[in-house]
C-alpha cells in the first residue's frame, strides 16, 4: 500500500507543478476572448483545443512517457490490471449516477444534434482530463506528497483549469475529489472514463451548466474532428520517430 502522506519533492514534482499552473494560466486567458466573434473563437480554440487538450494532454504526455519509459504508463492509470473490475465498476458508477440525475426527471429535449454536438466535444476534452490530469498530475502529486494531498491537489487543479469557460469552482473540487477517490479503488483509470467520467460530464455541461450552451452546435464537432486529426498525425510522428530511434 501506497503511503497516504509524504513528502518527496524533486524535478518531476516541480515540473508537473508548473506545467499545471501553465494549463490554468492558459485556462484564465481564455476570458477575455469569450465573445462569439471569428477572431475570439480562433483564440479561443488555440487556447483550449491546440494548447491545452492537444498540447498539455496529448503531445506533453506522450512525450513525458517516452521520457520516462513506457513503464510509467501504469503510474498514469494506463494499466493493464484489473481491466475487467475497472470496466464493471464504471458501468456500475455511471448507471448510479445517472439514476441520481434522474430522480430529478428526464429533461425534455435532450436528445437532439445541438447536444450531439456538445457531446462529442465534451467528450474529446475528457480525453485530456484522463491523461494529464487525472493521470500525469495525480501521479506526480502522489509520488511527492502520498496519496490523500493527491487527490486534493489534483482535485484544485480539475477545478481552476475551468476558470475560463465554467467557473464553478467548488462544485468542480468536489467532482475532482469523487472520481480522483473512485481513481483508486483500481488504480485503473478505466474505472472513470468513458462511462462513469462521461455521465456526470455530460449530465453537468449539457443539462445543468450555462457552459453547455455555448459549445451545442456544428462548429464544437468541427473542432472535435481536428482535435482528433492532431492526434492522429501526433501519433504518426510519435511512431516514426521511435523505429528511427530504435534503427
């Protein structure tokens, strides 16, 4: 058993701090270009999409792992153990959370393109709260300072890095604290995300939240899309480089 407190600081910790602070300072200069002009809208997608979900999640991650050795992936919450508990007990999660949601009644409406749409984007950003804040800030948290300042740390972190687009800070802490604890009943990040991670995210930005509103339409799937294409040519070069590295 891991220990609940420590204290470990080094490189990788400090490393990981600023790296977290960066995403929350990218996060807090996403306000100003809020409006719903084109030229807002192009900075706002280089902020959030390009810098942070591809940048922070994707590219820095990955090159993190191939730093470190793949071996670090399992730290992440990339594991293959307990694989099938992980997967039951996401279900499990998700199907009680949304039998919560719905005490309050179906919300009429709610299936239609525009929250198609939202879902897709919502569901492209998770992607990078499973890699590197959930994953790779959990980690590092926990490898300086033990497992229960982890969960609080990260738990801050997932609630500031919306400072620009859903300000509900407290709200956020305490949804970073229930899937950061649930993280480690496994230790498999399987056992949040899609299911679990996905039913309070969709439920929370597309039905409860304001923030849902302004992402339910054709250009959030666009975007979607791209982030998806950035990936894809990422892990191409990813790949070409590691047989040009092993040749």
């Amino acid at each position: 058993m891991r220990p609940l407190f420590k204290f470990d600081v080094n490189q990788d910790t400090l490393i990981a701090g600023a790296a977290g602070i960066g995403m929350i300072v990218i996060s807090v200069l996403m306000i100003p270009f809020s409006g719903e002009s084109t030229f807002n809208k192009i900075v706002s997608f280089l902020l959030r999409d390009v810098l942070m979900i591809f940048g922070l999640g994707i590219a820095f991650v990955s090159l993190y792992v191939d730093h470190k050795g793949r071996e670090v992936l399992s730290d992440i919450g990339f594991s293959k153990n307990k694989i099938t508990l992980s997967l039951i007990l996401d279900v499990i999660f998700a199907l009680a959370l949304m039998g919560i949601f719905l005490k309050k009644g179906v919300p009429s409406g709610v299936l239609n393109l525009p929250n198609f749409y939202a879902a897709v984007y919502i569901l492209t950003a998770g992607i990078f709260e499973m890699t590197f804040i959930y994953g790779y800030l959990r980690m590092s948290f926990e490898n300086a300072f033990g497992t229960i300042p982890a969960i609080l740390l990260t738990s801050a972190f997932y609630s500031f890095h919306h400072a620009g687009f859903q300000p509900e800070f407290l709200h956020l802490f305490w949804v970073g604290i229930m899937y950061c604890s649930v993280f480690y009943i496994t230790r498999n990040l399987l056992i949040i995300f899609p299911f679990f991670w996905a039913v309070g995210a969709l439920w929370d930005v597309i039905v409860s939240s304001e923030a849902g509103k302004g992402i339910k339409n054709i250009e959030s799937f666009g975007i979607a899309v791209i982030v998806w294409g950035l990936i894809g040519i990422w892990y191409i070069y990813m790949s070409k480089k590691r047989r040009i590295y092993l040749e």
